[in-house]
C-alpha cells in the first residue's frame, strides 16, 4: 500500500479518527478517489472527507443504502459502523469483502496474525486503542514489517512501526491510549 499518501494527513477534530481512519482506508483502497481528496489542497479535501464520512457513518443509512442505528457524532464512531463501512470499500484490483469486529481478548497472537495478513492482501485494518477502562481512538493498521505493523495514527497524521509485542502487552505507541480493544478484521475465510 502507498502508505505516503497519508503523511500529514491529520484528523480534522478530536472525534473523527475513526472517520478519518475510514478515509485513509478508502484513499489506500482506491487511487481515483486519493486523487479526488488531495486535488484541491491536500489538508482541507481530507478534513473535508472525514467529516462528511463522520456524518455518515453516524447517520441513518449505511455506505450501501441500508439503515443503520444513528449515533451520537459527538462521541465517536462505534466499531460496527466502521465493519459496515469496511465492507463497501473495494479497489481496482480488490472486490469489496464482509467485515467483522473483533473484541482483543484472549488470542491476540491470532489477532495480530490476522492483521498482518489482511495488511499483507492490501487491506487495511482498523482498529480501537484505548486506556484500561475504555475504548478512545481509531487508528489504521497500513502494512507489516518485520516485527509488527505499520499504523496510520490520524491524530497526527502520521504512519509508525507498532511491534507485535507491544500489541500483545497492551503497550501501544499512541500515548495513553496502550491498549488495543477492537480490531476489523476483512471476513476472507
């Protein structure tokens, strides 16, 4: 994945990292809609994108048409919605696919494992990071090197190396947020 397209590419508020994940998801999904986001001035057609994307995937109607439970914009964007989204996004050389969330409990070798192949395949992979008590934040899992993953943080804007082991310890680089809680994963079984 062209995971360049995404630096300096920051959310637009503080509740739209899970619509701005969704964003970098599709941009790396799909190179005529990168195209459409950055034409104008790069920064402004991302926020742009996020926050439409934030009222959609909190609205009514789902990115396919159907109807959705509506959710409070102001906290967030639930992990279902996110699946719901991941499912209608497709690429030139990637058909769309059912995706499910995961909690993180119990087998998080496999969930990593998962995540590295999705990332592997050319899919990226969301998913929520939180503290002991909470989920907070939506990051996106964009590649794999040799001992982890590559991770989109769109509080910044930017793409880092996340070791398997600190997923695995609930340690995570985003800075009180240390513990993975959801993931969505591609359904390709």
């Amino acid at each position: 994945m062209n995971e360049a397209l995404l630096a300096n590419l920051a959310q637009p508020d503080q509740r739209s990292c899970g619509s701005s994940s969704l964003v970098a998801a599709r941009m790396l999904l799909d190179p005529s809609y990168a195209e459409r986001v950055l034409a104008l001035d790069r920064s402004s057609g991302f926020a742009t994108e996020a926050l439409t994307m934030h009222r959609r995937v909190t609205g009514l109607v789902d990115a396919r048409g159907a109807p959705q439970i509506p959710w409070p914009r102001v906290i967030g964007t639930p992990p279902w919605a996110v699946a719901r989204q991941m499912s209608a996004l497709s690429g030139p050389d990637l058909p769309a696919v059912d995706h499910d969330t995961h909690l993180v409990l119990g087998d998080r070798d496999g969930i990593v494992s998962r995540m590295s192949e999705a990332c592997d395949a050319g899919r990226p992979v969301p998913f929520y990071v939180g503290d002991r008590w909470l989920p907070r934040h939506v990051v996106l899992a964009v590649g794999t090197t040799p001992d982890g993953l590559r991770v989109y943080n769109p509080a910044p804007g930017a793409v880092t190396a996340v070791r398997t082991r600190d997923f695995l310890a609930s340690s995570l680089p985003f800075g009180r947020w240390t513990r993975p809680w959801f993931v969505v994963l591609p359904d390709v079984d």
